[in-house]
C-alpha cells in the first residue's frame, strides 16, 4: 500500500518540491530515498514512495511513477487475474511493456480510457495523467481497500494516498468538518468514510472514477455496482453453485498468494478462513509455476478455556487435516489499547479500530512466519449470511409456509425478536417510535445505532447526525430487504474505511492483507444466489459450507447451537482494566470535544462510572469511539507544525470532572501497554470490523457462527 500523490493543472505552477513535500508528510507510508524522483511535464506533477520490499514481483514491482508516450501512471496497486486481463487487450491489440501494475494499468487507460478501472480486478488506487489530452483520472477499487483523497486549491486538482499528504500542499484548508467528527465521536460508523475530518479534503468513493479535464473535474463517477439478486428459478441448484463456488475461491487464492514462498492465513475455528485456507490448500495440489516452492500456513490466536473467543480445538483439527503447523499467538499477550494516545498523534484523521494492536499482532505473526502477505477471512459475512431481516420479506411477499418454519426456529429468543425482525421493518419510520416498547428496539431503523447520551442534543440537530447516518443505511422500503442490505455492506463508506485504514496500519508492519472472498468474482456470484443459502433455519452461511465439503473436517462444517470465536470477552477484559485511568487522566483537562460543542462532559463522566458499574456493550464501545476522537484533537491541537484552528469558546465549568478510578485498576492499566504481542491469528470479521462494531445486526446468537 504505496503513497501516490498527484497535483494536476493546467498552467505551470506545482513543482517538484512540492510533491517530495507531500509525501514527507506520510512518512511511515514510503522511503522517498528508494523512490524515483517526482515526475513533472511543468503542468501536472505525479509522485509515488513505496517500501523497499513493495518493489517486489508480488506487489507494485520495481516501477514508481510510469511514463509511456505521454501518458503518466502514478499506482498503489496488487491486481490479480492478471492473465485474463492480458487476453483482453491482446484481443484490442494492446501491447503491455511490462509486469507490473502499473503497466497493465497503462495498457488498460489505452484500451478502454477513462473506463479503465471497470477492467481491472484487484486492489487498487491509481493517478493516470494523460500529457497529450491533458487529462487526468484518479480511481478506487470496487471494495475501497486502498484509499485515495482530494481537493481543489488554486485551480489545482490535489490527489493522496493518505490526508495528511493533501493537507500539506501550500494553501489547502485544513478547517474541521464538525459533522464528520461528532459522528465519529458518536460512534455512528455507517456515516464514517463518507467525508474526511476536514470540510476541503473529500474521500473519493469506492468503485468510483474523477476526471480532471480543462480546469474541471467531473464525478465521482460509478464505475461498478452490485449485481441484483437472480430469481431462485433461473440460478444453477445449490450442488451446481458450490462447485462452481470452489472453483472461484480457489482461483481467488491462488491469485492473491505469493509467487513463491510462504503466504499465511489468519485462520479462526469459524466458516470463512478456513474455506480460504481449505481452498488453497486443495488448489496447491494442482497448481505448480515454474518450480515455485509456495504454501500456506495458518496464523492463530489462542484464547484460554472458557474465553468466548476460544476456537482452539476447531483450529487444531483443520490443521490436522491438512497436516500444517499453525503459528499461535497468545490473546493475554495482545494489548488491546496500548499506545492510543501515540497512535492519535500519528493519524492523520481521528477514526481509530478497536482492533487494531490485535490486528498488528496477527501482521508480526506473518513476519515471523517469513510471510509478507497475510490472506484473511473478510467477507463471509456480507456474501454468505443475512440478518433476521429476510422475515420481513418473507411475510410481505406472502411466502406463508417457509416463514412459519423460520419462526419455530426462533422461538426460544420470544416474541419481541420476532416482531422487531418480521413486523417493524415494515412498518412506517414514524410508527416505530411507539412500537419499540414492544419491540425493545431504539424506535429507528433497524440497523441503526443510538446516540450516545453525552453527545449534546444541540449539536445532534444542528449537524443532523441522526439523518447523516441513515442517509447510508439501507433502505427500508425496499422490495428486497435483505437483498439491499447485502449491497449495503458492500458500498456503505464504513467498509471501505475500514479495509483502507487497516491495510495503511499493516503496511507499517511490513504485511499487505489480502481477502480472497472479497475477489470481485466470488463477489458477483455470491450476491446473485438465493437468499435461502445464506440462511434457513438454525442454518447459515449454506453455501459457503457446501462448497468447501469434503476439504475440511465434518465437524467444523456441522451447524453451531451457539456463537463461537466472539471478541467481545476479550475487549470486555481490557476495556474495563484501562478505561478508568485513560478516561481519568482524559477528564482532567478541558476536552476539546466539549469546546466544539459535541459533548456533555459530566453526561460522559457519568457513563464512564456507569460503564464500570453495570458493563453495558453498547456503551463499552461508543466510549471508545469518543476516547479515540477526543486524543486525536488533543494531538492536532499539540503538534506543532500544525496550522492553528478555531474552536468555540468552552461552556463554563467548576471544577473538572473526575471518574473514579481504583488504585488497582489503574496500575493495572499502566502495565497493560508494556506487554509485547507475538504473532497472531485471527477472527474473520466485516472487513477488519469487530463484531462489536456491527452488532446492532441483530443476528441470533443461537444461528450465527463468529467467524
């Protein structure tokens, strides 16, 4: 995951000191000393820092800025079916002058212009500057798992891999998007990645294209969508769709690995990683390149017994099948908050992950595997599985007899699941407020997550926080219900925030992530299936297991009574050990979160002494979400070379607030940070998403399986 900058115009002005600027700014992104020079034609200026081992053939090879005949390519890319490509432009009579992504990227822009990103298949953010046309484009992959951010100052269209790398071209505003923040401090995430934390700087979607022609820029413009669900009349049996299934994910692995060497998985004991690894492992039996020595090994954590995360047991048992050695790792020996305050002084925008020292160790794990490419089980969820909400299809469109049999299955969760899942979803917005007694909803949407009581009411209206989030959700008069939420969870901006983010942090360890359920072909197929093979009965994730039938163990692949590999005991343990003393030495001072008007400090004072009595998961996780925010202002506001921003004078307070915070608790978290993390292994999540983040899901504990 490469730094690329671009300042495209149409006069003389941006330079090449410029550029270097600008990628100084991300310092832990590239090596500007194992990088070409900017490339400049004295009207556009294109620039890229790599890793030195990014220069490798299984990344973005040893091309950083691309010059061919005019036409100028600056690429933060691993593309795969590459020989399938190929066959496309030599159909065109394209010639490719070299072998990495960049130069296919060339070729595809001289194939098909402007449309080219609809071609390519991959991870993917990329600047091409066309000199003869004096056009330029810029494009995100179809998932958003490399990010890429802009603005226009001076004239100028200013392109980055990362924000803080368009924050540093001279003039560009660095005022606060208030909106932005107070959702991200509210811990709204389906709003989260749709803008930046600045009112200037603009995400550029994923699976979208900008052009930049004349002086002017049209788009963001769709380059791709999710393919509508087919009638189950039309669509191959469900035998006929799990071969076909093994074969996609087993091309997608084979793609994604190493030419040659090791490739790890971040293998759990759930349904989605070991498909990945139990498909490669079958597809390495028949696949040999030139004498390459390739294999996979898997990386695991361990919980300890009783830990609801623990899926030891299962892990050993896929391993055993196969007859590979698993790389453990130790989940007491993972800090989950060590460093925040650091990490918020080096983040360029204040979302951080709940998981990301988790996420790191499962990177050192790689490593010491000898491994730079680190394949996961993201997306299972999205593809293979659906909420409760396909009762509510199945009640409007009459299907009588199959909802009967889905709520026999329900009974033990009691009446007010049924309705909150078959009835409510259905019924008119304004309605929901007074059904949600019954219901035990939050009077909302159904995916809809509640504001946190700290956050002030004023700033909720003024901002409109409450339509901002739904504006991403899901809509509820769809005819498909649970066709729309699919696609939601695969274009809403908090999934491309979450892959690109982690992919930056893994970067910093050395590990590019990959996720081969996520290739765009196992994508395309699975959305077109029935919505019965993601779900029936106490069944789910159907055809995902059925495809991979006979390459893992039966009793991995046998329904589950209840959830296994949760988080959710792990992040409960370190929360409640550091949460008093960071909250504690946070309240100590002004916030600025209260500064800028968005939140009550004694309404989160006593949330935190609430927290701590009664333990509450909603709460355990907004109060991360506003800790994170309030830290990275504090950093912005501290570091020195930033510009200066203006903040709303602070509400009058008495004394500051205190949150009570035992002796024990409080030497315990100082000693937290100090532990090292192995390596590591892994839960299967929504891109890189805890499920924590997503449980406002709903899906029952008794038919969902974490993995």
């Amino acid at each position: 995951m490469s730094l690329i900058v671009a300042i495209l115009g149409t006069v003389a002005g941006p330079d090449v000191a410029t550029a270097r600027a600008m990628l100084g700014a991300m310092p832990r992104r590239g090596d500007q000393s194992a990088c070409d020079g900017p490339w400049s034609d004295g009207r556009s200026v294109l620039a890229v820092s790599r890793l030195a081992w990014e220069h490798g053939v299984d990344f973005s090879g040893p091309t950083d800025v691309l010059v061919e005949d005019g036409v100028c390519v600056a690429a933060d890319a691993s593309l795969y079916h590459r020989a399938d490509l190929r066959r496309r432009l030599a159909a065109l009579d394209i010639r490719v002058t070299g072998d990495t992504p960049s130069h296919l990227i060339l070729a595809a822009y001289r194939a098909w212009g402007v449309q080219c990103a609809a071609r390519l298949e991959g991870d993917f953010a990329f600047v091409v500057w066309d000199g003869w046309r004096r056009q330029g484009m810029c494009a995100r992959d179809f998932l958003g798992r490399r990010g890429l951010y802009y603005t226009h100052c001076q004239g100028k269209l200013v392109v980055a891999s990362a924000v803080g790398a368009v924050l540093a071209y001279p003039g560009c505003s660095t005022a606060l998007n208030l909106g932005a923040l107070g959702a991200t401090a509210a811990g709204l995430l389906w709003s989260a990645g749709a803008d930046s934390a600045y009112e200037r700087v603009s995400v550029l979607p994923a699976a979208h294209a900008l052009v930049w022609r004349d002086g002017a820029t049209a788009g963001p413009t769709p380059f791709w969508r999710p393919p509508v669900r087919e009638p189950a009349a039309v669509v191959p049996s469900l035998d006929d769709a799990a071969v076909e299934l093994r074969g996609l994910l087993e091309s997608a692995v084979v793609e994604q690995m190493g030419c040659d060497g090791v490739t790890t998985v971040w293998m759990s004991g759930g349904w989605d990683s070991t498909a990945v690894f139990a498909a490669g492992m079958a597809a390495l039996r028949e696949v040999t390149l030139d004498g390459a020595q390739r294999s996979l090994r898997p990386v695991s954590i361990s919980y300890p017994e009783g830990d609801p995360g623990r899926e030891d047991e299962l892990i050993r048992d896929v391993a055993s099948f196969w007859r590979a050695d698993v790389q453990w790792l130790d989940i007491d020996a993972i800090p989950l908050l060590d460093g925040l305050e650091e990490r918020a002084a080096r983040s360029d925008e204040p979302p951080a992950h709940l998981y990301e020292a988790w996420n790191r160790a499962l990177a050192r794990g790689t490593r010491a595997c000898g491994a730079r490419i680190a394949l996961d089980g993201a997306g299972g969820d999205q593809l293979f599985q659906v909420s409760d909400i396909y009762l509510a299809d199945l009640l409007v469109h009459g299907h009588w007899r199959c909802l009967a049999r889905e709520l026999r299955t329900r009974r033990v969760q009691g009446l007010r699941h049924i309705f909150r899942n078959t009835v409510e979803p259905l019924l008119p917005l304004a309605l929901t407020r007074f059904t949600s007694r019954l219901s035990g909803s939050n009077g909302g949407h159904y995916l809809e997550r509640p504001l946190p009581s700290w956050v002030r009411p004023e700033f909720v209206a003024s901002s409109a926080l409450v339509e901002r989030e739904r504006a991403w959700l899901p809509p509820r008069r769809a005819r498909d219900r649970a066709d729309a939420e699919n696609r939601s969870f695969l274009t809403a901006p908090v999934w491309a925030w979450g892959g690109s983010y982690m992919s930056g942090v893994l970067l910093e360890e050395g590990v590019e992530p990959r996720s081969p359920l996520l290739d765009r072909r196992v994508v395309e197929f699975a959305l077109r299936r029935p919505v019965s093979e993601r779900a029936r009965g106490y069944e789910t994730k159907i055809l995902l297991r059925r495809a991979v039938r006979g390459l893992l163990p039966d009793s991995l692949l046998a329904p589950r009574a209840y959830r296994t590999g949760v988080t959710s005991g792990y992040s409960r343990r370190a929360m409640r050990a550091c949460y008093p003393a960071l909250f504690a030495d946070l309240l100590r001072s002004p916030l600025q979160l209260a500064q800028l008007g968005i939140v009550d400090p004694a309404l989160l004072e006593r949330a935190v002494n609430q927290f701590m009595e009664h333990g509450g998961e909603f709460e355990r996780v907004a109060l991360f979400h506003t800790l994170k925010t309030e830290l990275w202002l504090r950093a912005r506001r501290d570091r020195a070379a930033a510009p200066a921003f203006a903040l709303s004078p602070a509400p009058p307070t008495s004394t500051p607030p205190t949150v009570r915070v035992g002796h024990d608790m409080g030497a315990r978290a100082a000693t937290h940070g100090n532990m090292i993390a192995p390596a590591s292994s892994g839960r299967d999540s929504l891109p890189h998403l805890p499920v924590e983040e997503c449980h406002r899901l709903r899906w029952p504990a008794a038919r969902i399986t974490r993995t």
